[in-house]
C-alpha cells in the first residue's frame, strides 16, 4: 500500500510546568476514521488519525490530528472501507504500514515541538557513555 501523503491538520503543544524529577512519557496513536478519497482520477483511502505524547506527573501534552492518503486499486479500498464500518478494525497488513509511518512522521513532529516548550523528547534519543 503505497503511501501518497501524511498531513498535519492540528497541532497542539502545552507545557503546563516545569520539568522535575521522575517523569513517564505515553505515547499513542489511533486511527479515528477511514474514508474513499479520489484524487483526479486515482482512488486513495484516507486514515484519520490522533497521536498523543502526556508527560506525567501532569507536566505537559502534544497532540496531532492528521491524514494518511494511500493508494489502494478500487477493490481492495472497498474491502478495506467495509471491514472498518463493520467493527473499527484494519487488516493486520494495513494498519501496521499505515501505524508505522505515522509514528515515524509524528515522533519527528513531537520532538521539535518537545524542544519549542521545553519539555523532555518524547522518545529515548541515544546517549554516549564513556568509561
């Protein structure tokens, strides 16, 4: 399933205090909706989704609400459009490439915007030890 496009269409960053001691950052992303999507002549499937980053205890979030557009031949976008009107879920195949690009984008998005508000990267960056 080739991936055409991934847009950001809400961002959302808020530090509500400073950063002491142990924090735990959640990371989560959710597919929200999934509709046909025509572009010209070519059929696509556009996955909703929401990404979130909380850093707690209550320290700040990053939310991100965006688009994937995929290409998908008529048929297959069809089987796919259904089985997610039935009960919300994605073939295995689909929602794993559909998750992992999200997560790639949005991880690099949060971690600007981490470093804008001054809160903690929200994932674990490599660190040098020496000895």
């Amino acid at each position: 399933m080739p991936i055409a496009a991934i847009n950001f269409t809400k961002i959302k960053g808020e530090r509500k205090k400073s950063v002491k001691g142990e924090i735990s950052i959640k990371n989560n992303v959710i597919i929200t909706n999934v509709e046909k999507h025509v572009i010209g002549k070519q059929n696509t499937i556009k996955f909703t989704f929401d990404f979130t980053s909380v850093f707690d205890p209550d320290i700040g979030s990053i939310m991100i609400t965006g688009e994937v557009i995929s290409i998908e031949d008529e048929k297959k976008a069809d089987e796919i459009i259904a089985q997610w009107k039935k009960d919300k879920q994605l073939p295995k195949d689909i929602m794993a490439g559909i998750l992992n690009n999200i997560l790639l984008k949005c991880h690099v998005k949060a971690l600007i915007i981490s470093q804008d508000i001054n809160l903690p990267p929200p994932l674990n960056l490599p660190k040098v030890k020496v000895k």
